[in-house]
C-alpha cells in the first residue's frame, strides 16, 4: 500500500477527533466565561451582620501572621487572579482592599469583608468581575490560615 493512501485512511480519524476536541474546547471556555453559580449553600446565614462577622474574625486575627499570609495566598493560588489576573480583570487587585470596603461592602470592617469573602464568595461580587472566586475555600483553608490571610492582606506588604 502507498503511503498516501495509508495517509487517507488514518488522516481522517485524527482529523475528526481533533474537530470535537476543538468544538468541546470553545464550548468549555464558552461555559465558564458564562457560568453564574446559583446555590445558596455558599451564601451567609440571613442572620450574620457586621458585628457576627467580626465575631468570627477577631478571634483569627489574634495570633495571625502576615509572613505566613504571604505565603498562604500564593499557596491556595489567590495571587493567580488577585495580582497577575487583576491586570485583565479577573478579579479585583490586593492593593487598597481595606479602604474599598467602606464604599463597597459597609458596615462591614475590611477583616469582615475578606472573611466574608473567603467564606461566602457569592454574598458580594464586585460590579464588573464574574464570581470566579473558589466556593469552597471555607473548607479547604482552616481558620487559623485564614486569618493569617486577613492579616497580610490588610498589611502593606499585600500592595
């Protein structure tokens, strides 16, 4: 057999599996571009208020450490969207957290605020950004990690 007949009879498959990867592949960028999650699973009690929240907060911020902070958000990939993809928009940067929240999210304290963030990332999604934020950091990063978080990320050294 001729080689170039050999080409027509395998080309074709290889060819058809790569159009559906390609089809599947814009339909999966498509969808989650798109996706706009609607389970109330992640959003807080009816009941939390700014005071509850600080109830939560204050006692993770007692032996916080922002050099562990610092190492916790490149750690769970919060860098991947909150520095590098701030630039493009994914997701709004670090720098100037604490004195957004008082436009943004009031009565909330900037601690409440990231907290609130962490742990019920569909309670406030900032106006132009999609909610992209993991819904399940309340369980993957103890409390303990997350207020080293809340530490760094109100620190200067966050900017």
């Amino acid at each position: 057999m001729s080689s170039k007949a050999s080409r027509s009879i395998f080309g074709w498959p290889v060819y058809l599996v790569s159009g559906f990867l390609l089809i599947f592949g814009v339909l999966a960028v498509v969808e989650f571009f798109n996706y706009m999650p609607t389970d109330t699973e992640h959003l807080p009690e009816a009941t939390l208020t700014a005071g509850s929240y600080l109830e939560r907060v204050s006692p993770l911020l007692t032996d916080a450490s922002t050099e562990r902070g610092a190492m916790l958000v490149v750690q769970y990939g919060c860098t991947a969207c909150h520095r590098e993809g701030a630039v493009n928009n994914i997701a709004p940067a670090f720098t100037g957290i604490g004195e957004r929240v008082e436009t943004r999210r009031p009565p909330l304290t900037p601690e409440a605020y990231i907290y609130e963030s962490i742990n019920f990332p569909l309670a406030y999604v900032v106006e132009g950004f999609t909610p992209a934020m993991p819904l399940d950091f309340s369980t993957r990063i103890p409390a303990p990690e997350q207020g080293d978080i809340i530490a760094f990320l109100l620190s200067p050294e966050a900017h």
